[in-house]
C-alpha cells in the first residue's frame, strides 16, 4: 500500500498528528519523504519534522537538476540520519536517478 500525505502542511499540529497516528496503526515497512531539492533550508525544516513525526526511512529529492549546490540533500541526511535514495533530474518517470555520492559531490565541485 502507498499513502501520499501531500499537501499535508509541517505547520499544520492537527495534520501532524493524523500522520503520527496513520504511522502507529499501519506500521509502515517503508517512510520516504520527498521534497524538492531547490526548497532549501525550508525542505530541511520539513524533513525534520516530518522525521520527529514519523521516522522517515530516507528521502527523495525531485528538482535536483535545478540545485548545483546540493546543500538542501546533505543537511537533509545529516538532519534525518537517513539516507537520500534517489534525485529528480527531469520531469519524466526515467528521470528518477539513484543517489550516488561520489558523483553528487563531483557536480558539486
């Protein structure tokens, strides 16, 4: 089963708590939090309280291709403890890329 909580605001403490609540009942195998890589400091203040809500297994990060920086994905990691599994590098279905470190640091540099 795959449950999109999209549009649910961080902001929002009813909303939150829904989710912390859907989390304790379902018991998911697997919590991926997707955010677009070009939010910055915004994304990672999601990811974390998505993270202190329900423990996210790892990130995806859509838009990558617009982020030469990269520094929303590795405060993002180093704010959840979890991985980012895969980048957004397009628009389309392919366009979903593994995360790979060394290249990711290679376009960085």
């Amino acid at each position: 089963m795959l449950a999109d909580t999209a549009g649910r605001l961080h902001t929002n403490v009813n909303l939150m708590e829904q989710l912390r609540k859907i989390s304790r009942v379902v018991k998911p195998d697997l919590v991926i939090f997707v955010d677009e890589a070009i939010a910055g400091n915004d994304a990672v203040e999601r990811a974390r309280l998505f993270n202190d809500a329900v423990p996210v297994s790892g990130t995806i990060l859509t838009k990558a291709d617009a982020d030469t920086k990269g520094g929303a994905a590795l405060s993002i990691a180093f704010t959840t403890g979890r991985p980012i599994l895969y980048l957004g590098v397009g628009q389309g279905y392919d366009d979903l890329a593994p995360f790979n470190p060394s290249s990711f640091v290679d376009s960085i540099l």
